[in-house]
C-alpha cells in the first residue's frame, strides 16, 4: 500500500522567497526520512516551489484553460509530499505520527495523509496492463 504524506501549504511557504528552514528542522526532516529509508518504505519525497510558479489547468467540455499562480487560498495548496509504501494502513499512520512539524516545532501546520490507488484494485484490463508496462505500478 502507498500512502501519500501532503505537506498542507502556509502563509510562509506561499512567500516568494528562496527556502531557509531552520537547521533544527533541517535535521529533523533528514533523521525521519533517513528512518523511512532504512526500514525500506520511502518511495519518494520532496518540497514544492510555492505557486506563484505554478499553473492550473481549468477543463471545461474540450476547451482547456492555463491560470497562472499564485493561488490565494493556502488552505487548498501543498508545500512538499513524501509517499512511503508499507504493508496497512495501521503502520502508516504511525510512521506519519512521526512526521516532523514542517513549520517547525511549535508553530502552526498541518500534513494530510491519503492512500494512493494500486491497479490491482481495478478490474482486468488490456488498457491498465499498459500502465503496468511503462512502470506506473508502483512496484518498487
């Protein structure tokens, strides 16, 4: 099972600034993803650039609109993610009691958690046995 952990965005994150975590921070977000792979359950993780740099792009029927960032509502945006793979739901959630506060200990954050989908929870098909092709299984 992958589970994605969605860094939820800030005030702070959303600034046009360059990234200056704290050194504390710093360490504490290496030591918890060092942890993630050394048990073998980190896939991936990263920061995000906030979303001034950013674009949606709004569908409507065929017709395809680009917005450019930023976005005002901080509450709808993510600042970073990592995805770990791990065997239930149960050990995700106590590898996520672990996350470090990504605002930093004692300042206001939040971090969302949710499962991502596996193929094999669809029924057969030729057409998803193209995405097993191309690697979007997510077998290690």
């Amino acid at each position: 099972m992958r589970f994605m952990i969605i860094v939820k965005a800030t005030k702070e994150s959303e600034a046009e600034v360059v990234p200056n975590p704290d050194e504390e921070l710093l360490v504490a977000m290496a030591e918890y993803h060092e942890e993630l792979a050394k048990a073998g359950v980190l896939l991936d993780g990263s920061g995000l650039h906030p979303s001034s740099r950013g674009w949606r792009i709004k569908y409507s029927g065929k017709k395809r609109t680009v917005v450019d960032g930023p976005f005002t509502e901080t509450k709808e945006l993510i600042a970073g993610y990592t995805i770990i793979q791990v065997k239930s739901p149960e050990e995700a959630l106590e590898w996520t009691r672990r996350f470090p506060n990504p605002a930093g200990e004692g300042k206001e954050a939040e971090i969302e958690v949710r499962r991502l989908y596996e193929l094999e929870e669809f029924g057969p098909s030729d057409t998803l046995d193209r995405f097993r092709e191309i690697g979007m299984d997510g077998k290690k």
